[in-house]
C-alpha cells in the first residue's frame, strides 16, 4: 500500500510539473484558454461569469448580464458585459468576467498582457492578477478560481492615450491595450509577493461610466523573453 501511494504522490508531482512548464514554457504562443470567445460548444468556456461562492452575493445577477455575441464592428465572438445604473455606480460592484488560472513561474522571463475593448457607455477595471493556493488545498493540475487566494495585483490595462485613472474608459471604436511584467524596479517586498504567484488571472469589470456594454477581444497573456 505505501508504495501505491508513493508512487500515486510521484505521478501527481509529475504531472503538475508537466502542467506548469507547458502552461509558462512556451514563449510567444497564448496561454488564456478561449481568449477570443469562440469555442464552438461554449463561448465562455475559461471564463467565470457566475459568482455564486461565500461572499460574493454582490454578484447574483452577474451571469444574467455576461454575454458573447456573434460580431460586433467587424470582430467576430466578442465577449459583452452589460452595465445599468445599480451595477455601474458606487455601491454596485460592476459587471464581472475572470478568466480561469494560468499556472506560470514568474522567476525569470517576461510576460505580454493585451486585448481589444470598446464601449458604448461603462468605464472599466481590466487587469492581471497573481494567486496562491487557498490555505488547505491540495495542489493538482487543474485549480478552481475558489481555491486560491490572491496575493499580487499588476497594473490596470489602459486604452488609447489614457495612462492612469481609478477606471479606464476605452472608446466607443475597438482600441488596443497592452502591458509587460512583472516590471524591473520592485521594491523587496514586492519581489516577495510576486515570487508567491503560482497563477494569473485575468480580471475584467465594467464598472463606472454610464449604462450600455463593454465589449472585449482577443485576450491575449504571451511570454515574451
């Protein structure tokens, strides 16, 4: 029995070493799971739209509101969030998509973080995020977003030629964003929170601005070097 279960525990660290060095290993190819919405038996497929865990009763509606349609000013399968006035404005806490973790190993190399966004109304929070796994959990191959607790929070991602702000406010025309990290200037303790990332997760809110939807595009997480 002790060498089944050694030899079980041996396969399980294999197989999450496999999973981290394919998932952070290969430079220049996407590492977010349907970042262009087109997964032909479900669009949202990576993404976490429905929040239904302890805490996040703020957040009962927000599956209703989180949508793909099939093509918006020549994009096709773009991802929409549809904000009113109770979900945009203070105390609303916007309208929501996570993408599902990315395991990576941010000890050395750089990563490229980009998407397309517009919007006819909603201002919005868009940004990567580093996780940990949740005290108690076990690691396996592939985590629920409930089961890590965030520990680092990259810059926002910002549209045309906006560059700081509590919300970014893209454009009412498909615009780029993009940003590198993890930047080069960290002070000690940010190198220790960032050497505590075991996944990334992308984080998009609609939130602020006025009603109508934000749309969203070709999310992209890239090692560049």
């Amino acid at each position: 029995m002790k060498h089944t279960h050694a030899a079980v525990w041996m396969a399980l660290a294999v197989g999450l070493a496999f999973f981290a060095v394919a998932a952070d290993g290969r430079a220049g190819v996407n590492l977010v799971a349907n970042g262009n919405f087109d997964k032909t038996d479900d669009n949202l497929q990576g993404w976490r739209y429905k929040f239904d865990a302890t805490g996040e009763n703020w957040y009962t509606n927000n599956h209703s509101l989180v949508s793909v349609v099939e093509s918006d000013n020549g994009r096709r399968k773009v991802l929409k969030l549809h904000g009113t006035f109770a979900e945009l404005q203070v105390p609303g806490q916007g309208v929501r998509v996570d993408s599902h973790p990315i395991a990576v190993d941010l000890s050395s190399g750089k990563y490229r973080f980009s998407l397309y966004a517009r919007s006819s109304g909603p201002a919005c929070r868009i940004l990567v995020e580093g996780f940990r796994w949740a005290p108690g959990v076990t690691p396996h191959a592939k985590p629920d977003n409930t089961e890590l607790r965030k520990c680092y929070r990259f810059s926002q991602l910002y549209f045309g030629r906006q560059q700081a702000g509590e919300w970014a406010v893209p454009g009412a025309v498909w615009q780029h964003g993009a940003s590198v990290f993890p930047d080069d200037k960290l002070s000690e303790q940010a190198r220790k929170n960032l050497a505590q990332i075991k996944f990334l997760v992308i984080h998009i809110v609609a939130i602020g601005g006025s009603d109508g939807d934000l749309l969203v595009d070709d999310a992209k997480i890239e090692k560049i070097r």
